[in-house]
C-alpha cells in the first residue's frame, strides 16, 4: 500500500509517541532521580527514586529500601507519584485511540472524518501525557537545585544531585509532545470529505448494469440446444 503524506506523518507520531511511552515507564521504574556522593566514603553511592532509596556499594550488592509511608514523602516525590502514573495512562490510552484512527488499522466502512477525529483525540493526550511527565520531572529538579545552593546547610553536608533517571524524563516528555504534535497535524492535513480508496465500502453497480446482465442471461437460455449424436 503507497503511503499518503498524512499517513507518513501519522506513523511518526505514533513511533515518537510509543518511545516517549516506554522512556517515561523506565524514567518512573528507575531510582535514580536523584543521587548523593558521600565524601568520605568514595565507594558509597545513595539514588533516590520516586518508590524507593537504594545504595550502592563497590563491595557489596545494591541494596533498595522502599519506602513505607506515601504521606511521610516529600511533597514533590508525592505529586510526582500521582502524575507520572496519570502520564502512562494518558500516553496509553493516546497510543490506542491514534492507532485506531491511523492508516494502519482498517476498519471495514469507517468513515475518514471519525478517524480523523480519534486521531485528533489520540494526539491531544499524548500532548497532556507530556505535560504530566514534564511537570514533575522539572519540579523534582527544581527542589533538588534549591537544596544544592542552600546556603544554611554547611558545605561539609553531601548535596542530592541530578539523577539519570530525571534526564530520561525529560526526553520521554519531548518524545510525547512531538508524537502528540504529528497526530494532530496529520488531522489537519488529511483530507476531510474524500476518503482514501481502502477506505471506500464495496460499490453498488450502476442501475442499468444489473438489466443489461439479466438480458443476457435470457438470451443464452433462450437459444436451442442442438444434440450431436
């Protein structure tokens, strides 16, 4: 099948939208949002993430603690919480509703305008799926640069660093907005009122197609059978 332009655009969305999906589950899973060296033991690396604490020890295995209590976290891990888990639903369900409307899936008689408008849906979630992973990837980051240059702490204390895991954020967030992006523009520029030729239900023949055919029938029946013995 030859690919329209929309289709073209349509099939990046989705793979840009579907990388974000995946890069913003391993950003929530991984406990590296953020990390703390300790001076006076090199060999000893804490990682903060948003379900539990870990450290990492040269010698020894890593080993992870969740943590107990939702409500004894700080506020911005407690709303990260909340909105990166309402980013993979929103991303997930984006990635159903713009594949459902894309020239990839064909649906037997379904009109282009209700694709094009599941695609249009599809592409505004994506876009909120960004918003909410964003959000709390840049508010943990924000705290974080807060309490590195807090100068009623002595500089003796260790400081919480950046993270792998707040970098990985913010790529799936980009990945999501651009997906979401491209679904939206591969509704505005498909063509709204003539649908793609796969699109178009079986065609009636035209009125005077079926006589014509009946005629001709009766005129091979109406002929005499000669039998050659």
């Amino acid at each position: 099948m030859a690919w329209s332009f929309h289709g073209k655009v349509q099939l990046g969305g989705l793979l840009l939208s579907l990388l974000g999906w995946v890069c913003s589950c391993v950003s929530t899973a991984l406990p590296q949002w953020k990390t703390l060296n300790l001076d006076l033991n090199q060999m000893e690396i804490w990682t903060l993430g948003l379900w539990q604490v870990c450290v990492d020890q040269e010698e020894v295995a890593t080993v992870c603690k969740a943590f107990e209590s939702f409500l004894a976290l700080p506020l911005e891990l407690q709303v990260s919480r909340i909105l990166v888990v309402a980013s993979h639903m929103l991303g997930l369900l984006g990635l159903l509703l713009s594949a459902s409307g894309s020239e990839c899936f064909r649906f037997h008689r379904m009109k282009w305008v209700y694709k094009r408008h599941l695609c249009l849906l599809g592409g505004t979630l994506e876009v909120l799926a960004s918003a909410t992973m964003l959000f709390p990837v840049s508010w943990v980051a924000h705290s974080t640069i807060q309490d590195f240059w807090d100068d009623s702490v002595p500089e003796i204390v260790p400081r919480w660093e950046f993270g792998d895991a707040l970098f990985l954020g913010w790529t799936a967030g980009v990945f999501l907005a651009l997906g979401g992006l491209l679904l939206i523009l591969s509704a505005c520029v498909g063509k709204e009122d003539v649908p793609s030729a796969w699109m178009a239900g079986p065609t009636a023949p035209p009125p005077g197609a079926a006589g014509e055919e009946s005629h001709s029938f009766l005129q091979l029946t109406s002929r005499p059978r000669i039998l050659v013995i």
